[in-house]
C-alpha cells in the first residue's frame, strides 16, 4: 500500500537487474514493482528513468478487498487524469475521446468498490 518493503541493487552498468524472490502477505492490499534512477539518462527522454507495474491486489483469508486510503489515493488521481484527458486537444476524434474517458471511469469504479 505504498510502503516500500523491498530494495534491489542494479548491475554493474546501471542499466538492468535480474531479480526474483517473494513477498510475505498479511492482509489485504496492494503491491507493484517501481524501478528509477535518482539522477537523468541521456538514454531516456525525461526527469529520469522510471517504470512500474499495474498493481497486484492482494486477498487473504477471502475477506472483501478494502484499499482504504490507498483507494482514496487513486482515485483523486483517477480524477485529475480524467480532467486532463477530457481537456487535451489533440484526440484524433470524439470517439477516442470518449473511448479514453470510459477506460478511466471504470477504473474508477473499481477503485471506488474498494474504499
């Protein structure tokens, strides 16, 4: 749920890792992979690099899945993009546009289910 509960070191080059093990689960939640560079790569055009994964909802002991605050999180950022995106001019059509909008409402959805 946003804590980070495990750290990896980089190969030598700084440009992978090869990495696998487990992650202990106690109760309902969340987890994802998040990989980044503190500082700039001329090989990527941006701040810095960075990546993650779609998060992995967790159910133990087949409780009702609750995010919480994690939830509440989402789904104000949920919010901003849907505004972001229903503002951008650049779609190709209205359909797209709409198209891009459901995804994110139901995105939202789910999140809100969750709270």
């Amino acid at each position: 749920d946003g804590e980070v509960i495990q750290s990896f070191d980089m190969r030598e080059n700084g440009m992978s890792a090869d990495i696998e093990g487990s992650v202990p689960v106690a109760e309902d939640g969340w987890i994802l992979l998040r990989a980044w560079n503190d500082g700039p790569s001329p090989d990527v055009f941006d701040l810095y690099p960075y990546a993650t994964t779609n998060a992995v909802f967790t159910d133990v002991a087949d409780s009702e899945l609750a995010c919480g605050s994690s939830a509440d999180y989402f789904i104000a950022w949920l919010d901003n993009l849907r505004d972001n995106a229903a503002d951008h001019p650049d779609y190709n059509t209205d359909a797209e546009r709409g198209a891009i909008l459901e995804h994110i409402a139901a995105a939202r959805a789910v999140f809100m289910e969750r709270r």
